[in-house]
C-alpha cells in the first residue's frame, strides 16, 4: 500500500502534478535550464520544489514554456514574451467569464419568459 504522502497513480492525469525535473522539462521544450530558470525569475511559471530543493515541472507549466519559447524564438525578448502569455491567459479567462455571465443571463431570461 502507497504512503498517503506519496505520489499516487492518479496523479498520472493530473495536468498540474509537478512530474518533470528540470533537465526532462528543458529536453522536452529543446532548450535550456536556463531558459527555464529565466522563466521563473520572470515570474511566468514558478516550479515547485522536491523535497531536496530541485525544480519540478507539469505539463500545464510546460505548455506555458513552450509558448514563451515559440515567441522568443521569433525574436521577442523573454520579458515581452512573458508579459505577452500573462495578457493572453488573461484575455481568455475574461472571455470564459463572459461567456458564462451570458449563459446566466440567457438562463435567467428564459426562466422569466416561461408560463
């Protein structure tokens, strides 16, 4: 039977479980610690850390990486490509919330509409 504190087979799905080591993250993006170190100190993913203090990486960190890389690559500094992936995750976060206002809205009009 697995420790309660160890990781479990569920956390296979997990987009958000931190299964990659910094060197597996950069191999898998093709690039750099560097690069990904540079991507913490901007702010833009912030890895966590293994009990004996190594970055650990999750897929959904690693989708945000290869995003800033994909813009780097094109000739945008690190900074303006972070700054640029925090505006668009925010743009779609804005977009969801009114499109779920708008569900409600239709809802709440139908409701008030029936017999």
């Amino acid at each position: 039977m697995p420790a309660e504190n160890s990781p479990g087979i569920d956390n296979l799905d997990d987009d958000g479980y931190p299964a990659y080591t910094m060197g597996r993250a950069a191999a898998a993006l093709g690039t750099t610690p560097a690069f990904l170190r540079a991507l913490g100190e901007a702010r833009l993913i912030t890895p966590l850390r293994s009990d004996g203090g190594h970055r650990r990486y999750s897929r959904y960190q690693l989708r945000i990486a290869a995003r800033a890389r994909e813009l780097v690559d094109q000739g945008t500094p690190i900074e303006a490509a972070c700054r640029i992936i925090i505006l668009e995750d925010q743009l779609d976060e804005a977009l969801r919330l009114n499109e779920a206002m708008r569900r409600r809205a239709g809802d709440t009009a139908a409701a008030e509409e029936a017999p």
